[in-house]
C-alpha cells in the first residue's frame, strides 16, 4: 500500500495562504512632521532593574502600594506594584521589572530621527 500526501500539502498550501492574506494589505503609519511635532522634553520614569529603595529616595512616597501577587515558588516571585500619579512601577522582589504609564503614551522625545517608510 502507497502513501500520498498530496491532500495534506493542498490543506497546508491553503491555510498558508489564507494566513498570509490579511498581512498583504497591511497599512502604513503616518508620523507628524518634526516640524509639526509639539516641543516636549522627556519623561523621567523608574529603569529597569532599579531597586525600590532607589525608587522611593528618587520619585517620593507612592499614592498606593499593592499587595506582593505570587511568590509560591522559585518560578513564581513575587510581583508588587506602586502607583504613582500617571505610571505604575513593578517590582520583580525589590527590583523594578516594568514601568506603565497609564492613558495617552507619552510623547515622541527623538522625532527628528524618526525616518519616513521607503
């Protein structure tokens, strides 16, 4: 007995193409001109791997502290969260891991580098 696959490579070649269908019409994104961009200077925020202590003497006391989620495990530390007016700031044990800034994103600090699509 003979074995073919040729049904399997159609169904593969279909669902391929059916994947790669939404990405042919994909947009472009539209950045405002440097010169139209609004004057801002950057945002100072908490870095990555920045200790709370260093957190707390740089940025102030902040408006809420949450509760450490997780910690069973070696796995699984635990994860804690300070609000700020603006940005939350997680904490990895007591080193920072990630900073949100909460609403609009901040604004664009190096337009002028920025390079239009070819």
């Amino acid at each position: 007995m003979r074995k073919t696959f040729c049904g399997a490579l159609a169904f593969a070649a279909s669902l391929a193409a059916g994947l790669a269908a939404p990405l042919a019409g994909a947009g472009q994104l539209d950045l405002p001109a440097a010169e139209t961009a609004p004057e801002s200077k950057p945002i100072v925020l908490p870095q990555r791997g920045q200790a709370q202590a260093s957190v707390l003497r740089e940025f102030g006391e902040p408006r809420a502290r949450h509760a450490p989620a997780g910690g069973g495990s070696a796995q699984h530390p635990p994860i804690t969260r300070w609000d700020y007016d603006g940005y939350s700031v997680f904490f990895e044990r007591t080193t920072v891991i990630d900073v949100v800034t909460k609403g609009d994103p901040p604004p664009l600090s190096h337009v002028d580098e920025l390079a239009p699509a070819q």
